[in-house]
C-alpha cells in the first residue's frame, strides 16, 4: 500500500470514517460512539502511515501489532480494516447484527485483522505486554502498539502493566492514551482524576509525549519520535475531542453510548456528520465506496 | 531417588524445565510465589530468558500469558489457587478463554493444602468456576506420574487449560508408563457396591477408604477424574448402572465442582443417589491437611463411612 501523505486524502478519509461509523451504528441502533470518534486520526494515521501489515496475510509474523485496549472503539478500527483490504467494505454494515463478524467489542476470532480481543476495560495492554515480550524472545523488529482510554485508566491493571513494562524496557511498545476526557458517567475530572497524568506515566518509567490527537502532523511526528525511543515504553497522552466530528455529540457528556430508536433520529444524527468549514452534512456513498 | 519421594512441585519443576529445554516456546510465569510454586530458583536459573516473574499483580500475569500465547509462546503461569482463578477471572475469561489463546494456569496449594495459611488463601471454588468457563480444561493430578504426563500434555495442546498443583508429597498410584488422556477417568478400584467419584487431593484418601471397605467386604467401584472438564460421562454411567450409589469426594466446595459435574452427567443419563463429600458451603480455617479434611467431611475416615450409608440405599 502507498503511505497516505497528503492532507486532502487523509481529511477525506477522516469524513468518511466518521460517516461510515456514524451510520453503521445508527443502522445497528446505537453504539460507542464518542469514543470511536475520537480516535479517528489517530487510527487512520496508524493505518495508513504507520503499521507494517499484510492485509491478504492478517496473522503475518512480521506485522506491527496493534492492541485495541479499549475495545469499544472497535467500529474505527473495523474501518480501517476495511478499506486496507481485510474485509469488504459492506461488511461493515453488519456491525452488531446477528451472526456478524464485526462485535461491537474488538474480537481477534472472527475479526480478521485484530490482534487481540478486548473488551472488559484494563485487559489489553496487559496483553500488548505478552506481545511486546514475544516480540523480543523471537527478536522480531516489529512494533506494538496498544490504544487505551482515560476512563481505562482507572482500572488497577492498567498500572500493573504500566510497572512491568518499564521494568522489562518494553521499547517496542508505543501506547497511547486517548484523553478525550469523558467516561460514562461524567467528565473524568468530576469521576476519578488522572491527574498529573503526564507525570504518573513518567514516573512509572515510560517516556512520555503529549499530542493533539485530531491534528494530522503532530500524530505523526510523535508516534515517529516514539517509535524511537530506547530502553524505555513509550505513552501518547493525545488530547482528543470525544465524539469529534458529530455536531450532535460532539464533547457532550451523553456521546458515550447513544440509542438510534427510529429513522428520525438516525437522520438527525448521520445529519451531524459535519466537517468545521463545511455548509453541508458530508455523506459517504455506500455504491461508490465500494 | 524415585520420582514419586519427589514432592509434586519439585516434579512440576523438572517437568517445566526439560520442556523448556525441548522447546524454546515455553516460558514460565510466576506471581512473586515461585519458591512455593518450586520455579524458584531452578527455572529462573536454567532459563532466566523465559523466565518471568511480574511480581504481585495476578491480573496482568493473565494479560501477560495471554499476549504470550497469542504469539505463538505456551505460558504456564503459576500462583496459589485462589489468586490463579478468583481474582483474575475475568482476565482468564476474555483474555484467555474468549481470546481462544492457550494459556497454562496452574493453581498451588488446592483447597485444604494451603493448610496454615487459613481461610483467606484456602480456594474451595476454583474447579467450579473453571468448569463454568467455556472454552477451559480443568485438570486435577492425584501423583507426580500423573502430574509430570499431565503438563507436558498441556504443553502440547493448543487449548486453554488450569491444573491445580498440590506441592507436597503424596504415595504414588500410578507409574513410569501413566499417559494422561483429560478424555478417560481411571477405575482405580472395581467393585459392585458403590461408586466412589474423586480427583487430586481426594483420589489418595479415597485409596485408604476402599482399602478399608474391603476390609468389612465392602467393595467401592474408585474412579479417579484426572480430568472435571471435560469429564467423562462413559466411565461414570457404566459405574452407576452396577452400583446405583455414588459417593464423590473433593477437596472444594460442593457446589459445582466434581459432585456437580457428577449430578449433572446422573440427573441427565441415569439418575442415582449421591452423596457429595466436600466443604458443605463454608469457607476454610486455619489448621492442618488431617484436621481439615475430617472436619470439612472428605477425610478417608469420612469417605469410608458415606460409602458404608450409600452401599444400603441402593
């Protein structure tokens, strides 16, 4: 695949991973869609400029592995599978329906392209810890990388991993955290606070890097300057707009999970899908897409 | 030495050690309890590449275990039996079982075994919880011939599995040639007049009630379940269909475990009295192996007399 560069191409694909993630949960009745919005520069930027994988060989042993710790956010990734060639694109409109391949939480069984299951909050970068220490027993060169959440953070395991990491100078592991500052319930802030959270990664042992999460240059430029890093794990605190992109979530306290009961509020939430300058909704068509 | 003066953990050590040598995809994983375990420090020493100990965190030793396995590694990781599967159930849940990634867990000091460490460390529900899980084995040894077929079988399937561990010594019952098969339970004693159904712990007292019973012409069928899941169903109805009295015996709870997979297979196929010996829903104390078991009701003493009461109800 050609790495993505140009800024045109990767805020077109930004439109249309938030409509196609919009609508297939709107289709499915509902979904996380806070959460899955706002990783969708990051994922993009993993997907088309960063990973090493073969889409036609998804268990490859050389790949970059990717860790969606916080699984939920699965519908985002399910994308960027999708248009590398793991599945067809209309498979996507089976999230969540019965029988499906595409589980509303990350499933590395019947999904191809994921690399671990995930789900059940603070599991997962335990388990990019497994990946990450594999990878050094078979001296392979590739990358993991592991996406958790702040309201995740919370979860005592999250920091047992966080010691052991350091501990076995994990330098193949770049996590990033999404710090969209929202959990179920509240503002994390107003819930459990992580913060210093910057300090409490460095102080645990990591090499720890701060980054706009929706801005194109500075992911990329700091996951590059993570992957560099030696001897030590690398966390990306990325400071994200939760729901970004969807006028009618956008940064509110309910984007965490929303219900699509009838048609009516599946056009007004599809409608959300803007783009900041744009007059019109942006719509992605199914038939071309394909 | 013969390998059965060797206690269990000693051979589970030996066991660990001449696979890892074998093969370089096996790795060891402790819990900051391998000295109990016995990897400490003889796997540690022999293979400190694949030797991993994540300190007091059971919950990411799973998550660790589960990337391993994930990768293509076989991870046994060992800690005591309540930290093995109470508290990180969830982890072993999705990260290993749901994940379909073959992790080994070992569990030490089963039950009554964890003796003078008291009630806050004696696990009575781990073959319960593990048999409720989709997806995972349970595995319970009643020697070290057992034990040493048992883990290498483990690191030659590619499913998940737990065994619980007793450490300490205990007579032998099988020899040199035992090859463990989690599809076939062991008649270890025939007879007619009742059925006696136990696993690990449970399976050496149950050598000495039956000894005993012979004694007053009593004669127990003994069939030992190296294996509770998957449990075979075959050997039990075969048993049942002479004897129409079943007594089990295990060192849990009796809710769920042996006596449960028992009743289930009897209520289903053929359904018989059953008595079941275990902790009757208590938590544990502190205290000794023989002062437990009587007092919990699976001592060898107790056994032989539930055997006695169930020969006339048939």
């Amino acid at each position: 695949m050609e790495r993505i560069e140009s800024k045109d191409q990767l805020d077109q694909l930004a439109k249309e991973f938030r409509y196609i993630v919009t609508d297939i949960m709107c289709r499915a009745g509902g979904g996380h869609i806070g959460g899955s919005l706002s990783l969708v520069e990051i994922i993009i930027t993993l997907y088309f400029r960063i990973l090493n994988l073969k889409p036609d060989e998804p268990r490859w042993e050389d790949r970059d592995r990717f860790i969606l710790s916080k699984g939920h956010a699965g519908p985002t990734l399910y994308t960027a599978l999708a248009y590398r060639g793991y599945f067809p694109k209309e498979v996507l409109l089976t999230l969540n329906a019965n029988g499906t391949k595409l589980p509303s939480h990350v499933d590395q069984v019947i999904t191809p392209g994921v690399d671990q299951t995930a789900g059940s909050l603070g599991q997962g970068l335990s388990c990019a810890n497994g990946i990450a220490l594999a990878g050094k027993l078979h001296k392979r060169i590739h990358n993991v990388f592991c996406v958790i959440g702040d309201g995740e953070s919370q979860e005592g395991q999250i920091w047992e991993a966080a010691m052991f990491a350091a501990h076995h100078k994990l330098d193949n592991l770049v996590v990033i955290t999404d710090y969209n500052k929202m959990q179920i319930d509240a503002e994390v802030e107003k819930i459990v606070s992580l913060e210093p959270v910057v300090d409490k990664w460095r102080s645990f042992g990591w090499e720890v890097f701060e980054m706009d999460g929706h801005d194109w240059d500075d992911i990329y430029d700091t996951i590059n300057k993570a992957m560099a890093v030696k001897d030590k794990p690398a966390m990306i605190v990325a400071h994200t707009v939760k729901a970004k992109g969807n006028t009618c979530y956008e940064n509110r306290i309910e984007c965490h999970f929303i219900s699509i009961p009838d048609e009516d509020e599946r056009n007004r939430v599809i409608g959300g899908v803007c783009v900041e300058g744009e007059e019109e909704p942006f719509e992605f068509n199914w038939t071309q897409g394909k | 030495m013969k390998l059965h003066e060797k206690e269990l953990r000693a051979v589970y050590t030996d066991t660990l050690i001449e696979l890892m040598t074998e093969n370089d995809k096996v790795v060891c994983l402790e819990a900051d309890l391998g000295k109990s375990s016995g990897t400490v420090p003889r796997v540690w020493d022999a293979f400190p590449d694949r030797f991993f100990d994540v300190g007091v965190a059971e919950a990411n030793m799973i998550g660790i275990s589960a990337g391993l396995a994930n990768e293509g590694l076989v991870p046994f990781c060992a800690t005591f039996t309540p930290f093995a599967t109470r508290r990180a159930y969830d982890q072993i849940t999705i990260s290993i079982a749901y994940a379909e990634n073959p992790v080994k867990i070992v569990g030490t000091a089963p039950g009554v075994t964890t003796a003078k460490n008291g009630a806050t460390h004696m696990c009575f529900q781990d073959l319960a919880i593990m048999r409720a899980m989709p997806n995972m084995r349970v595995y319970c040894p009643a020697d070290v011939y057992e034990l040493r077929s048992m883990v290498k079988y483990m690191a030659a399937s590619k499913k998940p599995e737990y065994m619980q561990l007793i450490r300490e010594v205990h007579a032998p019952i099988f020899d040199e040639n035992y090859q463990f098969d989690p599809s076939k339970a062991r008649v270890l004693a025939e007879g007619a007049d009742v059925t006696l159904v136990t696993t690990g712990l449970t399976t050496q007292f149950a050598r000495k009630a039956v000894t005993d019973l012979k004694k007053e012409s009593i004669q127990a069928e003994h069939i030992h379940y190296p294996s509770v899941k998957p449990f075979d169903a075959d050997t039990l109805l075969d048993s049942v269909k002479k004897t129409n009295a079943v007594v089990t015996a295990e060192n849990q709870n009796v809710i769920g475990g042996l006596g449960g997979a028992v009743c289930e297979v009897l209520a289903e196929h053929y359904p018989a009295k059953v008595k079941r010996l275990g902790a009757q829903d208590r938590f544990g104390e502190v205290g000794d192996v023989p002062y437990l078991s009587e007092t919990l009701g699976f001592s060898a003493a107790k056994i032989a007399s539930a055997c006695r009461e169930m020969k006339g109800t048939s």
